[in-house]
C-alpha cells in the first residue's frame, strides 16, 4: 500500500492509524528489483526444483517472500476454489548451521513432516 498525502485522515482512531501503518510497505529500489527476479525466477524455473533466496539479516527476505506468497495466492484464488489440496507455493526455511555442515536428510524429513500435518 503506497502512502499518499490524501491518505491521511485525522478522524481515524489510533488503532485504525496503527493498523494503516503495519499494512504499508515502502518499496525501496533494491527490493523491487529482487522482487522482479525472484518473481521471474518463480513463474519460470526454467527446471530448476528449488529456488534460493538468501542475504544477510535485515535486507528484506522475508517481506519479499511474503509479498510473492501473497500475490501467487491472488493468482492462483480460483485454482485453490476448485481444489482445496491446490497448491501455488510453498516455503521452507533453512537456518545455516551453527557449526558443522548442513543436515540436508534432516532438514527435509521436517519439510515433509510439516507438509503432513499441515494437510491434516
């Protein structure tokens, strides 16, 4: 939701005014940018099975997978009508490890796992 100047409205109440500033996001330059190709990276994998999106902490990673989550549901409202097991996208996240390598059999016997009860 963009902020306009118009869009100010002294007679809200504060919750209204806190609601209202939660549900904004201020696009900056970079993450639209990631936005758009991590998008074109999602609507055209190209036979790519997974897609990495990764950074260092506080650079937008998860707002911009959120807002891709957000809009493929938007897209997809009338697959998901149709059949309630449709599915447009789905996130995991893998925490680096502290030490050591990455447990890959652990990491997706808990996505898988999660996608169980989740259907349940």
């Amino acid at each position: 939701m963009a902020i306009h100047r118009r869009d100010y409205r002294p007679s809200l109440s504060r919750q209204q005014k806190l609601n209202l500033f939660r549900d904004c996001t201020v696009v900056h330059p970079h993450l639209k940018k990631a936005y758009e190709e991590f998008r074109d990276a999602v609507s055209n994998p190209g036979g790519a099975s997974l897609i990495f999106l990764f950074g260092p902490t506080g650079v937008g990673k998860t707002t911009l997978l959120r807002q891709i989550t957000k809009v493929m549901i938007e897209e997809h409202s009338s697959g998901i009508a149709k059949d309630s097991d449709y599915l447009p996208v789905a996130t995991v996240e893998a925490r680096a490890p502290e030490s050591g390598s990455f447990d890959w059999k652990g990491y997706y016997q808990g996505v898988l796992r999660r996608d169980r009860s989740a259907r349940d």
